[in-house]
C-alpha cells in the first residue's frame, strides 16, 4: 500500500522554478533512497512535502489524506517526521529535554519509540544526556536530531543527508538505525549522498535531476545503468 504520495508537485523560490512536477510514492514500511547531484532539488521536495516551502501546484497524500495547503506542524502531528540537513537542535536545552521535546502519541497499532530505545541506538548521547545540545559535536547533534524526530513516532520519516560530516564509525551506526527504522514499519525518504550507504538500505531508488525524477528503480538496476549513473550522479 502507498502510505505516502506526492503527485506533480511544484516549489517556487521567488522566480526561480525549482521543482517541476515531482511524483513519488513510498509503500508503507519501505525505505526509499532520493539521489541526485547538488541543486537537483533534492532537499525542496523533502521541505515542499514538510510544508516549509509552499508547493505552488500538486498534491502530497498520507494515506489518502491531503496535505499539500497544510502547516508544518500539522503535517508532522499527522505522521511526517523530518531530519533536515541542519542539525535542529534546542542550543540551551539538555539532550534529555531535547529528546522529551519530541515524543508525541504513536498511531494506534504502531511501535511507540521510547528514550531508552534511543540511547540503545546512540550510547553516546546517554553519556551525554545532562549536557546542554549546543555543546555537542556536529555528529552528535544529528543523532540527537533523528532521535528526536523518532520519538514524534512518523509513520514516514524524511531523512536529509544524515551522514554528512560524520566519523566513519559513526555513518555505520547511522545507517543500522535506518535499517531498523525500517524493519519496525515506518517508512523513510532518504537523501543520501554516499551512493554505497543509498543502494544498501533501500528497496527502491529515486534519481532527480532539474526538479524532476529522472529514474526510479532496484538499487541493482540502477547498479547496473551506467547511463543513468552517468548522467544523473557522478560529477562531470
Ligand atoms: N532558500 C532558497 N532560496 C533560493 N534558491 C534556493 C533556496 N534553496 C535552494 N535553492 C535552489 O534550489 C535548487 C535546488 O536546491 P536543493 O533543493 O537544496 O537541492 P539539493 O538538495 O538536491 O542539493 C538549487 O538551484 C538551489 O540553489
Ligand atoms: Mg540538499
């Protein structure tokens, strides 16, 4: 079933046309990786779906629901989670009452996540859970910034290049979080700029390129179409 629908969706930023009539669907559960190379539009489709940049024609579906005229905060209440590309933390506030700021009720039959869940995926944020958020390290922050937004427990989960500027260790750990955001039924859109991470957790690839996609696929099919890689993703 396609929990999340996004049909001829178009953004704006002042004059300049950015997106031209993006569709995607994510199947409920399905972990859907959006490549594209810089500019491509990757991040306004996650923002347009979030309801941060107005859409200025088209349609986003949670479940049949319309979303698309909505507010940011009413779209997350209705089950979007987003983790943008900047690390949104609250600077004065703990990562504990980071991480409490977030918790909203789970849909009925869902897995509700909890903090102690959380600091099972990322140990390091419960050696930290006392200090102030703006004094984390960058990687930290964005553990902090996923696992606030889990706690709203999404039934989809817009994930903006988690792994940017993280250690090497840390983009494992990063990734088996995803993978198991996966496994517990809810969905996820995620950019990801390192093609190897993209290809190995999910199901279905999506290629943008000027404001469109351009490909959708298997991970091995896009493997195995060096045209499209070409074209659409390496840096000429
Ligand atoms: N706030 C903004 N104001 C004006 N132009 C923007 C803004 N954000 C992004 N753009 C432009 O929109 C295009 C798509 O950007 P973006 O969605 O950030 O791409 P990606 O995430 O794929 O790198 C780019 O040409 C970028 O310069
Ligand atoms: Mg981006």
């Amino acid at each position: 079933m396609t929990l999340l629908e996004v049909s001829g969706l178009h953004a704006h930023y002042g004059k300049s046309h950015v997106l031209h009539g993006v569709n995607l669907a994510i199947p409920d559960g399905a972990i859907v990786s959006l490549l594209g190379r810089n500019g491509s539009g990757r991040s306004t489709t996650l923002k347009t779906i979030m309801g941060l940049v107005r859409p200025s024609a088209g349609a986003v579906r949670l479940a049949g629901t319309e979303l698309a005229a909505r507010r940011p905060y009413d779209i997350c209440r209705r089950g979007i989670g987003f983790v943008p590309e900047e690390r949104l933390v609250f600077p004065n506030l703990t990562v504990e009452e980071n991480l409490r700021m977030g918790i909203q009720p789970s849909p009925p039959g869902a897995h509700c996540w909890s903090i102690a869940e959380m600091y099972g995926y990322f140990p390091r944020l419960k050696e930290r859970s006392s200090v102030r958020a703006g004094h984390l390290s960058g990687g930290e922050q964005q553990m902090l910034t996923i696992c606030r937004s889990l706690l709203g427990n999404p039934r989809v989960l817009l994930i903006d290049e988690p792994t940017e500027g993280l250690a090497p260790q840390i983009v494992d750990v990063v990734m088996e979080v995803i993978l198991d955001i996966g496994r517990r039924g809810v969905a996820v859109l995620l950019v990801e700029q390192k093609l190897t991470i993209a290809l190995k957790v999910a199901a279905e690839v999506l290629v943008m390129g000027h404001g469109e996609i351009v490909f959708r696929g298997t991970p091995e099919t896009l493997s195995d179409n060096p045209d499209v890689r070409r074209n659409w993703l390496e840096v000429a």
